[in-house]
C-alpha cells in the first residue's frame, strides 16, 4: 500500500523552470523539483496555438504520469516576477516579459501595445479602428470615410523625388 501512496502523492509537483529547448517540436523544460531534485527534457504542453518561451525562474505544474517520475509533463507555466496585474474581473490578455502586449478589456475593446492606458493602437468592438502612429502601410479593398460617405485610396502615387519615406497617400470622397 505504501508504495501506492507514494506514487499518488507524487503525481503533481511545483517546478521552477532552470532551461528551456525551443529547437524541437516539443518544448523541452529542465526543472528543479522538490529537494535539489532535477528533471531534464520535460516536455512543455501548450495550449494549441499559442507558444512561448517562458523565462528561467518561471513555475509549472509537473504532473507525473501515472505516478511515474521517469515521464514529467509541465503545464502552466506562470512568472510571477512578470506577470501584470490590476486586471478587472473579465479582462485580460497575452504579455511578455515588458507587460502587456494585447490587452482585452470587459467591453470586448483589444488594445496592443499595452493595457487600456498604454496601448500604442486600440480595436474598439464598434466598426472602426482607432490608432495613432508614426506611419502605416496597408492593403484596403475599401475604405469607408466621414458618417459612412464612400472613399476611396488615389492610386497610383509616386514618391516625391526627395526619398524613402516621402511618399503621399490621400482619400478621395
């Protein structure tokens, strides 16, 4: 029966994140577990779709299969020394090591860039986009101006003779 105990008591640990692969098809973790015990090659399951690389220190849950040490799988990684907070109850969103790089707020608004306060470019839940940028470059089949009045992009431009970045675009209504 002790054995069987365990084996039980042993199926789900803490890691902490010492090293990760990222050159296979599945991300490989080294972990220190419990009491200076290491594991190597432990794969990283992520949720389809989504792949990052968390940083050295990040925890995971270790789940041992079947109560078996020899096959860890860490899920879950988390980094609390990184991880933003202030979040309302509904809201969040997909961050990096610098904070918050897509931002879902409870009103369906995305924000990148930063949260509600930093964004660099907003997507509000109406019909439009909103952003304030240095340039943009975009391929547009239409383009709806004013209170719904048709424009169109003036095509073709030629940049002006004084260089890269000269270029015009206009709308015409």
């Amino acid at each position: 029966m002790a054995p069987t105990i365990r084996r039980v008591n042993s199926m789900v640990s803490r890691g902490v994140i010492r090293r990760v692969t990222d050159s296979a098809r599945q991300q490989l973790l080294q972990l220190s577990l419990l009491e200076d015990e290491v594991a190597d090659e432990v794969e990283h399951l992520q949720p389809f779709g989504v792949s990052f690389v968390p940083p050295n220190g990040a925890e995971v849950a270790a789940i041992a299969v079947g109560g078996n040490q020899d096959y860890l799988l860490a899920l879950g990684a988390t980094s609390r020394a990184h991880r933003p907070t202030g979040a309302e109850e509904g809201e969040g969103g997909l961050y990096t090591l610098d904070g918050w790089k897509v931002f879902l707020d409870d009103e369906g608004n995305v924000f990148i860039g930063g949260d509600a306060a930093g964004a660099t470019v907003k997507v509000a839940r109406a019909d439009r986009v909103e952003a304030e940028l240095s340039a943009i470059k975009a391929t547009l089949d239409s383009l709806t101006g004013g209170a719904g009045t048709p424009a169109e992009f003036g095509t073709p431009y030629t940049p002006d003779p004084g260089g890269v970045g000269s270029s015009k675009v206009w709308v015409v209504p």
